[in-house]
C-alpha cells in the first residue's frame, strides 16, 4: 500500500513561474480596475457641471411635485378573500 509512484513530478521553477505570473495578472488588473474608475469618476463629473446647467434652465418658476393620494381612497376593502 505504501509503494505508489507520482503521476507528475514538478520541478520548484514550475511553482515560481505559475506564482509570478498570477501576481502580474492580478496586479495588472488591480491597476486597470483602478484607471477605470478615475476615468468614470472625470466623466461624471463634467456630465454632472452639464445636468446641472439643463436643470437650472429648464426648471419652472412654479416648480412642484405632485401629491399622491392616500391608499384609504381606494375602492377595495378587507378582506379581499371570502373565507
């Protein structure tokens, strides 16, 4: 039972390529996620200078919002089952 042999035998350069390229991978991906951000993070800001300056024009003078009218108008009443 205890005589077997290994399928694969891996040298100690195997485990230090593999290593070293997983850390480029999600370094370089940290740093993209990173880009993006600061590039999202420009564009709102020169969209928001925008909306704001189409908000100023075009809001009215009278500007309100509407009421909604309470749920105990409604025409249904409890229970809305027969027992």
């Amino acid at each position: 039972m205890g005589n077997f042999e290994y399928k694969q035998i891996k040298s100690m350069t195997y485990y230090i390529f593999w290593g070293i390229a997983t850390v480029a991978v999600v370094s370089g991906q940290i740093y993209m996620g990173r880009g993006y951000r600061r590039m999202a993070d420009s564009v709102d800001r020169i969209v928001d200078g925008f909306v704001y300056e189409i908000e100023q024009n075009f809001k009215p003078d009278n500007y309100f919002l509407p009421v909604i009218p309470s749920p105990s108008n409604s025409p249904y009443k409890e229970p809305l089952w027969i027992e």
